[in-house]
C-alpha cells in the first residue's frame, strides 16, 4: 500500500487543491476500468460525474450488469453492498465506509431473527435499505420502485412480514389491502418533513403539486397529488403539466429534477427543524474529494464473508427476476 496512505489513513490525505478533479474522477475511471454509480441523494458535483444515476433499484441493476472491473459506489453502505453480493469476484468501493442508513440501523439482526421466528408462516419481504445479514434472513428483497408489485405477486392468503420501514409498510398495505405484519423503523430524512409548514406552502403556492416518497409519514402522504420511488418522482416531474412543485424527498434529486425540466420550479419540503435541511448525512458523507481519494488508492472496500453473500444474494435475485417479469 502506498505508505502516505498506510501513515495518514485515506480519509485525511485531501486531493491536491488545484487538480481538476471532474478530469481526474473521468481518467481513473478510464484507465481502471471502474463504473462509476450514483443515488440521487448525492452532492451534484457526484451526480455529474457518474456514468449510472439512480434509484436503489436501477443501481442494484445496473452493479448486476456491469462488465467493469471495479465498482464506484456514491451511495451509502447497504447499496455499495448489494453490488458486491451481486459481483463477489470484484472490488466495490464506497467514498466514506461510514455513509450508513438510519433505516437500515433501526433492525438489527438478532432482534429481527427473533420477530421472524415468533411469525414462522410469514414470508418475510424486506426493503433493500437493509444490511446483509437482515437480506440473508429474507424472502424476497424490493425496493420503493417494485414493492407493490411483489407484494402483489404472493397470494391473497400469504401471511407477510415487512420490514424495515413502516411508512412505506403502512402505505403498502393500504394500497394492497394486506394487512403486513411490519417491522418498526423508519428514515430520519423522510420522517422529518413538517406536516403544518407543508399545509402552509400548499397554500402559498396553490399552483404547486405535492409530490412525496412513500418513507414520508401516512399523514404526510395523504397530502400528496403523487407518490413514489426516487425514479418515479422524478419522471413524474418530467410528464406532468404542472409547473411547480414540493418535493419530499432528500433534497438532491432536485438536481436531476432542475436539470430535466429547467422552465419548472422545485420546491423542498420543509422539516419541521429550524435548520431548514432534510439532506441526508448518511449519504453527504461521500464528497466529490473523497471520491477521488477512494478512485485512486482504491480504498476503501467493502468486504463480505462468502457465506453472507451467498445467503444475502437468493432474496436479491429473486428481485431481479420479478422485476424483470414485471418490466421493471
Ligand atoms: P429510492 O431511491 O429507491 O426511492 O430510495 C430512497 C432512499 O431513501 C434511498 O436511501
Ligand atoms: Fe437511509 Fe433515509 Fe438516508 Fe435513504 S435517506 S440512506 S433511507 S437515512
């Protein structure tokens, strides 16, 4: 290993200040055969310099199809994860290992193991904003984008589990008319937007249409006009006729939103904080700098036991192929 590196640590080794680092990022990408993929929760700088931006479910497809050598992950923890139980022969990278997921935190392991053996004829449907020892104890994995239709795809009488979030859960089963049995956790981005300061600037800007991520509160989510995955709000926004709207997400799908439809108007939800921010710090932990530390000394990586990945991969390709069956 380079000894600056193995002295310093790559968190505290800061790019030269007056490279070019869009140029940099581009030609170790080339010249190391690396993929570069994104969420639309990163900085925009990030986004720009991607070759894949997506939603939890284009970025599980694209780390499965990809024939580069080496995966760039800006993204957080469970999602550069994913891509390496789909490439266990490769080296995923991720900016900053510490880019975790509040959601993924709120279900532990040895705490799920035992609410699934107290419900041993339910099948267990999991969120993939999940670690890979919950995927390991799950049936079938989906994200935002595929829930419905998965859940959909069991029959009528199948007792199910959902974990780990119970907004979406609640808002699945209103939708399906299950009745889940869910895991209590939830995001701390999306549980954070303030249903008064919403009703406010619905009034505000009556010509604005409220569009919301089914992680959002059910009481939130009953204001929207549209609700869905990352990728769903954002197409919806280029579809639509409106020409404004409050956004409840995480603020950098915004950046893809503005790019799109420039002559329109994105406004962010507000949090009921007075710091006025429903960023991520999970996932603006990764930084255009650490990228290119992480892409040059390729470090640091994600790493898996065989058995993990193994048993994390079946609920995963069973994602892949329904959503596959269902065009997705
Ligand atoms: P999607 O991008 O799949 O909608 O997920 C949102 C999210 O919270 C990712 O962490
Ligand atoms: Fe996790 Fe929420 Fe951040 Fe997504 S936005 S990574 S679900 S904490």
């Amino acid at each position: 290993m380079n000894n600056t590196v193995a002295e310093k640590g790559w968190l505290n080794l800061p790019p030269d200040p007056t490279l070019d680092l869009f140029a940099e990022i581009s030609r170790l990408k080339k010249e190391k055969k690396m993929v570069l993929l994104a969420h639309y929760y990163q900085d925009a700088d990030i986004q720009d310099v991607a070759d894949f931006i997506g939603d939890s479910l284009g970025l599980a497809q694209q780390a499965a199809k990809t024939d580069a050598e080496i995966i760039v992950f800006a993204g957080v923890h469970f999602m550069a994860e994913t891509a390496k139980i789909l490439n266990p022969h490769k080296k995923v990278l991720l900016p900053d290992l510490r880019a975790g997921c509040s959601l993924a935190d709120s279900c532990p392991p040895e705490a799920f193991a035992a609410f699934k053996a107290r419900h041993p004829d339910h099948i267990v449907i999991t969120y993939i904003n999940c670690t890979a020892d919950i995927k390991a104890l799950s049936d079938i994995i989906c994200t935002s984008s595929n829930a419905e239709q998965i859940v959909n795809s069991l029959p009528a009488e199948q007792k199910i589990i959902f974990a780990p979030d119970r907004n979406l859960g609640a808002y699945l089963n209103k939708k399906t008319g299950r009745n889940m049995v869910l895991w209590d956790g939830a995001c701390m981005v999306h549980e954070i937007f303030s249903l008064e300061k919403i009703a406010r600037l619905k009034q505000q800007h009556p010509e604005a249409k409220f569009i919301a991520h089914p992680e959002c509160e059910a009481p939130v989510l009953e204001l929207a006009d549209f609700i869905g995955s990352t990728t769903a709000l954002l197409n919806f926004t280029k579809k639509d006729s409106a020409t404004s709207y409050i956004v409840g997400t995480e603020t950098g799908i915004l950046h893809q939103m503005e790019k799109a439809s420039p002559h329109k108007t994105f406004i962010p939800a507000p949090p009921n904080n007075s710091c006025a921010c429903n960023d991520c710090p999970h996932m603006k932990l990764n930084t255009l700098e650490k990228l290119y530390v992480c892409m040059q000394y390729e470090l640091p990586e994600v790493t898996m036991t065989p058995e993990l990945i193994e048993k994390s991969a079946r609920p995963i390709n069973r994602m892949l192929e329904l959503s596959a069956q269902f065009g997705l």
